[in-house]
C-alpha cells in the first residue's frame, strides 16, 4: 500500500457538507484506506480573488491504486460534486488534490 496525502478545497454552496461529502466517496472506494482527517481551515482566495473564502482540509489515506489512477479517482469526486472550471482559480463546489503520493516527485 502506497500514503498519500489530499487536499480538499470548497468555496460555494454548503462547503462543509462538500468536503463530508468528498471524504464519504473517497472511503467509497474499495482501493482507499483513509487513516486521519486534519482539522477544518479558512483560507482567503489567491488568483482570481473577487470571490468567497475557501474551507480547506488535508486527509491521509493508504491505497492500492497508482498515482494516476488515486488523480483520476480524486477528478471523478470532483465531477459527482459538479465541479465547473469556468475561471481559472475561480470559485468550486470541490476541488480534490493530490498533494503527496509516497515519495514520487512529479
């Protein structure tokens, strides 16, 4: 089993019932173990800033899968939760994150 690390990120709509949500897909899926969930953090917009403050979290999980196929996993979270990408940096119902994978550098 591989560690990684993922960071999740919500700026519209109930952003707490987002990031409950993404976590309950991401323990839905058989390949993904996850072990800690870090505490909740608001966080101001950076890019495009003419927007809501985002909720942020990072989770720990081990799994099976290869990192592209954890990404493609983490981008169909994304989908389920209608995730538009309309403005770079814009606002989001969710955005998923790998942040690390074992030790690959990438």
């Amino acid at each position: 089993m591989s560690r990684a690390y993922l960071g999740l990120g919500t700026n519209m709509g109930d952003r707490l019932d987002y990031l409950n949500k993404a976590c309950d897909l991401l323990e839905q899926n058989e390949n993904v173990l996850s072990l800690k969930k870090s505490n909740l953090y608001e966080t101001k917009a950076w890019g495009y800033t003419d927007q809501a403050d985002f909720l942020n979290m990072c989770v720990e999980i081990e799994t099976s899968l290869d990192p592209y196929d954890l990404l493609s996993i983490c981008q169909d979270i994304e989908n389920k939760l209608n995730r538009v990408r309309v403005i770079r940096w814009g606002p989001r119902t969710i955005d998923v994150d790998v942040l690390f994978y074992d030790d690959i550098v990438s």
